[in-house]
C-alpha cells in the first residue's frame, strides 16, 4: 500500500481517487503517523458490511471495539 503525507495528498486528491478507483488503496500519514486510509468504494462497502454483520451478532465492545 502507497503511503503518502497529508499536505502532499492535499494536493494530489485527485490522483489519490483515481488510484483507489483502481483498486489501489493509499495511506495518508500526519506527522509519519498513519491517519487515515483512502480504499476504492467496494473495499469500503465490503468494510461496512462485516461491521454491520459483527454488530448484529452482538460482538462485546461493539463492532471490533475501537478500531
């Protein structure tokens, strides 16, 4: 996975998109700490699914705690 610096991604935005719409998932970093991850949208709706799923089988600590 890419990782690149938020001020960087700033300014490549839309070259962030259109890798993650080509299956190429980006981590964005703050200070080179990771803080947040751009994936292309049928990663995310497969992510939001499985934590729909794990919250209705009443996982303790909600969906995977705090992720």
């Amino acid at each position: 996975m890419e990782s690149i610096q938020i001020r960087d991604a700033k300014a490549k935005f839309s070259a962030l998109v259109e890798a993650a719409e080509h299956g190429r998932p980006t981590t964005i970093t703050r200070h080179g700490r990771p803080a947040a991850v751009m994936i292309p949208i049928a990663d995310a709706r497969r992510l939001r699914a499985i934590l729909i799923k794990v919250e209705q089988d009443g996982t303790p600590g909600g969906a995977l705690g705090n992720l």
